[in-house]
C-alpha cells in the first residue's frame, strides 16, 4: 500500500492554512506543522495560526508543543514529524504536512541527516553575533560556504550561526547537508503562487490586522513567560520588532512598518527556496476553483480515487 504524504508549500500570506483544511476535509486527512514558530506555545497572533475553533474539524499536529525560551532544534523536529506521520498513517488518513519553513518541510519528509551540534562552540558563535552582528557573520559565510550563504537571509543571525557551526564542527559546507531531494514517502508537493504585487499588499494587510488583533499585547505577555530568554521565538519575524518597540527603540509604526518589510523579504526568500524543489506543483493561489485543481493534481500524482474522494475512513 502506498503511504503518501501532501505538502502544503510557499510564501507567508499565500492561503496555505485554509487550502490544508479544505484538503484535509476532502481526503479525510491530517494537518502536520511545518511552520517553525507555530511551534511555540502562546505565539498565535504573530504566527497567524489557525484558532482552535477553524481547526475542530481537522486533527492538528506540532503545534504549541514547545515553551518560547527553547532553542529550536530541526533534528528534534524531524523525530517529532515522523512520528506524526507514521501515526497518521497508522490510522489509514492522510498526513498534510504544511507550512512555509523550508527546511522543516525538508526535514519531515526527505532523506536528510542533520550534524550534531557543540555547545562551546554555539556559545562562541552566538557572543560574535551579538557583538559584531549578523551581517558580519553573514559575510564570512559566504566566503566559507557561498551557496549556504545565497541560501541564508543576512539578518538570519540564528541560521547564519548555525551553518558556520557546522562548517567548524563538521569540516563541510552547511550546503553540503542538504542532499538531493530524496523523499522518504510517497510525496505530492503543492505550492502555491501568489503574483508579487499582491503578495505584498497580502502581508501588509496582514501585519495590519495582527497589531488590531492585539498582537503587542500577545507579545508582551510572552515577555513574561521568558520570550527574552529564547534565542529562536524572540527573533520571529514581528516578536522581534515588538520586542523594540517595548524596549522603547521603535514607535509602534515603525515596528509595525519594520514588520511589514523583513516579512516581504522573507517570503521572497521563501520563494526562493521552493522553486529549488522540482517536485513542487505549482497552483495559482488566487484560482477560484483552487480545492478542486489542488485535488485534481492529487488524483493525477497517483493517490487513490476512493481517497481522493474522501472515503478512506
């Protein structure tokens, strides 16, 4: 029997979430996170995660499963997604695995082994970075391992950190532990497109409607629970422009106006990433018979008709 898993790939803002349900409606499936910061407990509004009430119908995985002052570790998350879907799969559904964390997506679903880690040298790595900055470090990537560094936003202080890591720990390029692309499962990739232009306007009306849903707030108490601790949850893209905002660096505009551009960068980034993926079936997010073309392509990638169908129990 196959064992097919669905991603639910692209850019921040492009509708991957309702396209997941409505998926998971019709194919009687699962919804897998993917999304790195919808990992962290309390961190909703900023993430534009689905509220519990729109996911009732859909069983959902990895989400709020980690506290905010923990680092992130995409090994641990990989354990975490397989498990996930093979216990979807032992239920006979449909695992979706959704988000728009590249390497997440990678992790759940392809052959890759990540490098351990050196506390004393992460330590080291993350004093330069407060020090000197992530663009510095940036910049001796890219002399290091250049398609590591193409890959990394220069802001990305926590990534850069990571690759130049695994250059000193391992002797490789971080560009060296992305292999080919090797699924581990029967994968059919969707990605969603989203013309630039309104792409844009999509995430600024976004940013717009987290700062009326009480975003500041949200992060505030986050504050709280240690959010400052967390080296990974407190440099999302908007906590960290909140985070200045509190510290009195930012009016409320500017961070709100800072959000908007650091998230337009990074879904440029995004972008990037997936179009690298030549499994990717790309559909334009704007069709108003999206479901029903997602569905369609599905069908055509091999999966079941009774499944395809919404009849697998």
């Amino acid at each position: 029997m196959p064992r097919p898993v669905i991603t639910v790939v692209g850019p921040t803002a492009a509708g991957k979430s309702g396209l997941s349900l409505r998926l998971a409606q019709s194919l009687g499936g699962e919804v897998i996170n993917a999304d790195s910061m919808q990992l962290y407990r309390g961190m909703d509004i900023g993430t534009a995660k689905v509220p519990p009430g729109e996911r009732a119908s859909v069983p959902h995985h990895l989400l709020d499963i980690w506290d905010v002052t923990r680092t992130a570790s995409v090994a641990e998350y990989q354990w975490l997604a397989r498990q996930a879907i093979d216990a979807v799969h032992a239920r006979e559904r449909i695992p979706i695995v959704v988000g728009g964390s590249g390497l997440y997506v990678r992790a759940a679903i392809d052959n890759l082994d990540f490098p351990g880690t050196d506390p004393q040298l992460r330590e080291r790595l993350e004093r330069e970075l407060a020090e000197v900055g992530s663009e510095a470090l940036h910049a001796r990537l890219a002399r290091m391992d250049p398609a590591a560094a193409a890959a990394i936003l220069p802001g990305n202080g926590r990534r850069v950190v990571r690759a130049l890591e695994v250059l000193e720990f391992t002797g490789r390029p971080f560009s060296a532990t992305l292999p080919a692309y090797e699924s581990v499962y029967d994968v059919i990739q969707l990605g969603l497109l989203v013309p630039r232009a309104l792409l844009d306007e999509r995430i600024a009306a976004r940013v717009s409607s987290m700062w009326q849903a009480g975003f500041v707030a949200e992060v505030a108490s986050l504050v709280a629970a240690g959010l400052r601790r967390g080296r990974t949850a407190s440099r999302a893209l908007g906590y960290a422009q909140v985070l200045r905002f509190l510290d009195g660096a930012w009016s409320q505009e500017q961070a709100a106006a800072e959000t908007v551009k650091a998230t337009r960068k990074f879904a440029r980034r995004q972008e990037s990433w997936f179009r690298r993926d030549p499994r990717v079936v790309w559909l334009a997010a704007e069709a108003p018979d999206l479901a029903g073309r997602a569905l369609a392509t599905i069908g055509s990638c091999g999966l079941p008709k009774a499944t395809a169908q919404g009849t697998t129990s």
